[in-house]
C-alpha cells in the first residue's frame, strides 16, 4: 500500500488521531501527515523520543513493542515491528486500546505486499480433429 | 457595612477560582505519565516525577507542539 494512502486512511478511520509519522528501522521518513515544513523536526523529535523511552525502560529488559506519553496537552502513541515505527498524537484522554489497533493495523498495512491480480481462467481447447472427424 | 462584603464576596470568588485552578493542575499533572508495552506482554507505567519519565514527558510535549502549530 501506498504510505501516503495508508496514513490517510488512519486518519479518515481514527478521528482520535491528529498527526501520525511512519519511520524506517534507519530513522527516514516513510508517510507523515504533516507538511514539509514540519516534518523533519516532527521525524527528529519521534527518534528522540523513542530513543528516550527505550532507555527510560531500559532496566526493565523486554523488546519495546509500544508505548503511550500522555500529558495534560495530550498523548504521543508509539508502535514498532521489526522494520518500522509509527508514532501518533491525540488529543487529551484518548481511547488508548482503540488508537493501538488503529496504529497497528497501519503498520501492517506498510509490510504487506501488494495483492497480485489473479491469474484469468484459460478457456478450454476446442478440439479441432474431433470436430472435424464428426 | 455593605463595603465589607464586598470585599468578602470577591474573597471568596478570588479563592474559589484559585482552588480551581489548583486542583486543574494537580489533575493535568496526575494524567502525566509514560505507558510501556514490550513484546513479551508486559507493561511498565513511569508516572511523571520518576527520575526515567523527565526525559520522555518534554519531548512528547514538543512533538505535541510541533504538530500543532
């Protein structure tokens, strides 16, 4: 799926989201719904942020797979698999589990491979030496 | 006489409004706080004052504010 079309569809489906930014294992931008102007720094600013909460959860041991930042302005959503990272904001009190499998259903959408068109059914061979014994 | 309820009455007002606006910041406070997930399916949750969540709160306020304006 086109990244441009699949954060617009996360945003059309998910009215909770305001902002959402697809980053590559190696930190570039993939889709971002917000301008050129913003954009980098919004990029800068996600890589810091999850560089900081993987420390800040460093101790505990486990693979980060997600993490929700709420503050009194709203929320910051990050998911990750194994090659990308999607972060979001939200408004104030979010529905957290709902903005997860929205975020998560995205990303899928980025690692699946485009459907190929099924093959057409052959029409069957007219036999020609049948039809002309007959 | 009534001067002096006046000044009651705006007292009261005055120190009703800043109780307000006491407790709207204590409550926004409360609602700072960095959520974990891991792959494994556990959670860690570091409340905003955790000496881990004062490097992570600021920036997810300037990812707010970037996006926003």
């Amino acid at each position: 799926m086109d990244g441009a079309q699949a954060l617009s569809d996360l945003t059309e489906i998910s009215s909770q989201i305001q902002a959402a930014i697809v980053l590559d294992a190696d930190g570039s931008t993939l889709a971002t719904t917000v301008d050129e102007q913003r954009g980098p720094e919004f990029a800068q600013a996600v890589q810091e942020l999850l560089a900081a909460v993987t420390r800040a959860s460093g101790d505990e041991g486990g693979t980060l797979a997600q993490a929700e930042i709420a503050t009194g302005d709203g929320s910051v959503f990050l998911v990750r698999d194994e090659q990308r990272t999607i972060a979001a904001t939200t408004g104030r009190e979010p529905t957290v589990g709902l903005v997860f499998y929205d975020l998560k259903s995205c990303l899928r959408g980025f690692s699946e491979p485009k459907p190929k068109p099924r093959p057409r059914a052959r029409k069957p061979k007219v036999d020609e030496q049948g039809d002309a014994a007959a | 006489m009534p001067r002096h309820k006046a000044v009651a009455g705006a007292a009261l007002v005055a120190g009703s409004l800043a109780g307000l606006v006491a407790l709207r910041r204590r409550s926004a406070r409360r609602r700072d706080r960095v959520d974990v997930y891991f792959e494994d399916g556990s959670m860690v949750s570091l409340a905003d004052g955790a000496p881990e969540a004062s490097t992570v709160l600021p920036l997810a306020r300037r990812i707010l504010e970037t996006t926003r304006n």
